[in-house]
C-alpha cells in the first residue's frame, strides 16, 4: 500500500491508498487498446468513504452565461458537455466491462476488483480549477440531466461539479501549505 497524488489540470488530488485506486487513465487497456479507438476516460475512480467516485478534473469551463450570446459559443458549451459526459459513460462502462471479464487490466486494485458494489454508492465527480462561482450549479444540473439514464441504469448515485476549494475540503486535493 502507497499514498499516491495524481496531478491534473493544475490540482494535486491524493493522497489516495493505492489499494482503493484506479488510474484509467494510465491503464494498459486505456492506452493500448481504447484510447487508440477513440474512447475517453475520467483520470480516475478512487474508492473513499464509502463510496466509489470517478473523478474527471477541468481547468475551467465556458462561461454558461456568456454563451447564450452567439451560436459558435453554444455549441462550444455543447461539445464541452458532450465530451464530459463521454468519459464517464466509457470510464463506468470500461470498469464494468473489467468486472465481467471482458477485458483485462492487472492495474485494477483487488480491493475495487474484489469488493461487492451492488449497494456501494457511485458518484461521478466534476472538479473546475478555476470555476465561475455561479456555475457551478448549473453544470451539476445539466450532466444530470444528460447522463440521467446511464445513471438510472447504473444506479449511480450523484453527479456533482465542484471547485477546487470544494474538493480541497471534501479531501480530493491535497493542499500546497
């Protein structure tokens, strides 16, 4: 067992027990045989109090308000959460296909392989560096709407998008003092 900080996007998250986990991002399966098809993954799923999260990290996003003044802003806006919402779709999908034994990957800790999840919680986890306050809300909302159904089949349990002083408090990131 070894603490481990994984840097992405300008944020130190850790220290996570290496036991509890899962780097997709860095996995042989991710960079040999899907990322080359096009498939998108979260950095990473992390087993933490109780729950299993699956942790995407962004430098920012568009500003929401500001986009509803022209088309190209809207579908920027559009594609961001499009391609957001892929890499949790794939990244559950990729975990579940592990589970099954469709795939392969010696980097999934046992204690995530071997664990019973039926009633663990799974929460899908936005962290924004440099968030617009008053978004934050609002991007929560609309991944939820969007992946309402992967998460109805999946029983995932929240979708949450927070700032990065949010993930500091919640023990995500670890603090540079």
């Amino acid at each position: 067992m070894e603490d481990i900080i994984i840097e992405e996007s300008g944020m130190k998250f850790g220290k996570f027990d290496s036991d509890h986990l899962f780097h997709i991002e860095k996995c042989d399966l991710y960079q040999k045989a899907l990322n080359p098809k096009g498939v998108a993954v979260t950095e990473f799923a992390v087993l933490q109090r109780g729950k299993l999260l699956f942790i995407e990290a962004k430098t920012a996003t568009p500003n929401y308000s500001a986009c509803t003044d022209s088309e190209e802003k809207m579908k920027k806006y559009e594609e961001y959460i499009t391609s957001i919402a892929a890499k949790f779709r794939d990244s559950i999908d990729i975990y579940a296909s592990i589970l099954l034994k469709r795939n392969n990957c010696d980097q999934l800790p046992e204690a995530i392989a071997e664990k019973d999840f039926s009633s663990l919680p799974i929460v899908f986890v936005l962290v924004i560096k440099n968030a617009y306050p008053d978004s934050l809300i609002h991007y929560t909302d609309k991944f939820r709407k969007v992946l309402a159904p992967m998460m109805k089949i999946w029983k995932v349990h929240d979708m949450i998008v927070i700032s990065e002083e949010q993930a500091k408090r919640k023990g995500l990131i670890v603090s540079d003092t």
